[in-house]
C-alpha cells in the first residue's frame, strides 16, 4: 500500500506542475462553462417562447387591424415593428424574422378578399417551428375576432374589435401539473454537467496518458522495474494518480458551477458525487489505457483528443440530446460520455430519484474495470 501511495504521489506533483495540466483544471472549465451555457440558454429561451423577440412587420397601409394584430402577436412573446417597404441597404443585416401582408389588408378583410401572409426566419429548423406555431396563434386569434366582432359588435372596425377585447371572459382555464416536469436542459443546467464530464475525460486522456508514454520513453519505468516493488503496485498506483487528478477536476467544477454560474443540482447530490466518482474511475482507466498502448506522446495525445471530443459530441456534452436527431440519441446509449449525462439529467433536470441511475452507474464501473484489465494486459515497462 505505501509502494502505491508514493507512485501516486508522485505523479499527481508531476502532473500539477504542468502548467497545461492546470490550464485545463481550473482556468478552462469556467470559460467553457460561460460560453456553451450562454449559447445553449439563448436557444432556450427561443424555444420556450418566454424572452421576447423582435419581429418586423411589413404591411402598407394595414388599416385598423394593424393594432389587433400588434396586440396579439405580444401576447405570444413578439415585440412587432411596423414598416410599409422593406429597404435593405448595403452594408446592413436583414432582419432576422419578417411577417409580411398584404397592402391594404384592412380593405381587403371588408371585402371579403383573402389576405395573404408570408412569415421568414433565420432561425434553425426546431427554434422556426416554435416561432410558426406562435405566429399561427396570433393570426388564428386575430382571425377568430374578426368573425366575432362582425357578429357581435357591429361594423367591423376598430371600435368593434376594441368591443371584443373588453368583453368579460366567461370560460377559464386552470393549469396543473401532472407529473414531474420534463423540460428539456438548457443554459447551465446544460453546459455545466456536460463540459464537466467532457474536461475530466479530455484531460485524462492527455495529459496523464502522455505522461505514462513519456516516463516509458524517458526509462523511468524501468527504474521501477528494477525496485522492489511489484507490477500490481506499479499499476495501482498509477491509476490512484489518476483518479486523484479525475477527481480534483470534478470538485473544481462543482465549485465553479455551484458559485460562479448559480447550478442547481436538485435534491440527490450524493447520488450525483456518486455518478461522478464512477465517471472519474473510468476516465482514469482509459487515460491508463491509452498511455499503454500508444507509441508516442504526440500519438497519445491527439489520439486522446479526438476521442474525447468525439465522445462529448456523441454522449450529449455539448448540446442537449433530447434536441439531436433520432440516430444520435441511439448513440447516446452506446458510450459511457451517454450514460453519465444521461444519469446526470435524470438527477438534476427531471429529478427522477436515485434508484433512476443504478442502471448508468453499473455501467460506468463495469467499463472503468474492463479498462482497468486492458491497461493491466498492454503495461509495459519499456
């Protein structure tokens, strides 16, 4: 056992006396926290409708129903602004959502004439759908007090339609919930959890298994070999190193993201340090893994960055999975990057109990041993 712990030791003063080593620790993850929690809670509040967009409205001479429609396209999160011609000059943007009409569309609601109404966006394809169906609201309404107000209140006009807008309400509409809520994680509830996991693996993948391709290349381990120590403390304490840079990476972001970035992790902490502690014991077994069988350490650590990307990519890290296209949520449930932001949603986001997660945390061990064992076969000391 202090054959193991010395071995430890050491390599965890090795590795944080690199200043890379320490980039990556502890200057990074906040940074990346910002930035993907940022971009990923701008999408957010697209889909959710909750934070108003600007949209431009082109329309000449809309008439009376220019102030109906206004009203009810802010009543679904739109701030309108209202222009005759779209002119776009040189060197200025188009703007990014466009509701145009038809001239004189007042006129033409009089006479009985078809309006026609065209709406455009920039936004991606899943954010466009929320934003039709909100415009599709707003015109289904306007429509709606259209026929109501030339039923009941007579002329159709303004006045009418301001007779419809202030008559009382007679049916309500109370909403409750019917379960625990499934909304999807965006923002920091997103970014944080998932840039965690993917700098655990990206560091353990780089830094420690250069380190372990370097001291083979250097004859350190040879040394090691020449003293009394035997192969299995070698191995042990090699991985207790790693498990310990694994786990201050993991405490740096929970603190980061708990006092920087205001995470809420939802009641099962434990259960979360738990899922975490299984994470870092696999992160440290491939980082283990991939210094024995890679040949060089420019090899080990691209080798270790294109797999930790990909597998972030893939496991759901960078962008909620509940948002990527069907193929790709299959994916999520083949990598262990999957099973940890899936265990990881399910505590924090959905909050769906403990017990939830034991399948995930099985499966995160079982691939931190059967890593373990590759390592243990491919250790060589030169």
């Amino acid at each position: 056992m202090r054959n193991m712990l010395f071995i430890a030791w050491q390599d965890v003063r090795f590795q944080l006396r690199e200043g890379s080593t320490l980039l990556w620790l502890f200057v990074m993850p906040p940074i990346f926290f910002y930035f993907i929690g940022t971009v990923t809670g701008g999408f957010a509040a697209g889909m959710g409708g909750g934070q108003a967009m600007p949209l431009t409205v082109i329309a000449e001479n809309p008439g009376f129903l220019r102030d109906q429609i206004d009203m009810r396209l802010s009543a679904n999160d739109f701030v309108p602004e209202w222009i005759d011609v779209l002119v776009i000059s040189e060197g200025v943007d188009a703007p990014a959502r466009t509701l145009t009409f038809d001239a004189n569309m007042s006129d033409k609601v009089l006479a009985n004439d078809p309006v026609k109404a065209i709406y455009d966006t920039q936004a991606d394809s899943l954010t466009r759908e929320f934003e039709e169906i909100r415009i599709q609201r707003s015109l289904y309404t306007v429509l709606a007090d259209i026929i109501v107000a030339d039923a009941t209140a007579g002329t159709l006009g303004s006045d009418a339609l301001a007779t419809v807008n202030d008559a009382p309400r007679v049916w309500k509409l109370a909403v409750s919930s019917a379960g625990a809520r499934q909304e999807i994680p965006t923002g920091f509830q997103q970014a944080v959890p998932g840039i965690l996991v993917m700098f655990t693996l990206l560091v353990l993948l780089t830094s420690s298994g250069t380190m372990l391709v370097q001291e083979r290349i250097q004859g350190l381990l040879r040394r090691l070999a020449s003293a009394p120590i035997s192969r299995g403390e070698v191995l042990a304490g090699k991985w207790q190193g790693r498990m310990v840079i694994a786990a201050i990476q993991v405490a740096a972001a929970l603190v980061f993201g708990t006092f920087l970035f205001n995470m809420d992790w939802g009641p099962d902490i434990a259960m979360i340090i738990v899922v975490l502690a299984a994470w870092a014991g696999f992160c440290a077994s491939a980082g283990l893994w991939l210094g024995t069988v890679a040949s060089t350490e420019a090899q080990a650590a691209g080798l270790g960055v294109l797999a930790a990307n990909l597998l972030a990519a893939l496991g759901g890290c960078w962008w909620p999975i509940e948002v990527t296209p069907e193929w790709m949520q299959v994916i999520q449930k083949l990598v262990p990057t999957g099973w940890t932001m899936d265990a990881l949603h399910k505590l924090i986001s959905f909050q769906a109990g403990a017990m939830s997660v034991i399948p995930n945390l099985l499966m995160l061990v079982a691939a931190a041993v059967a890593l373990g064992v590759l390592a243990a076969k491919r250790f060589r000391y030169e």
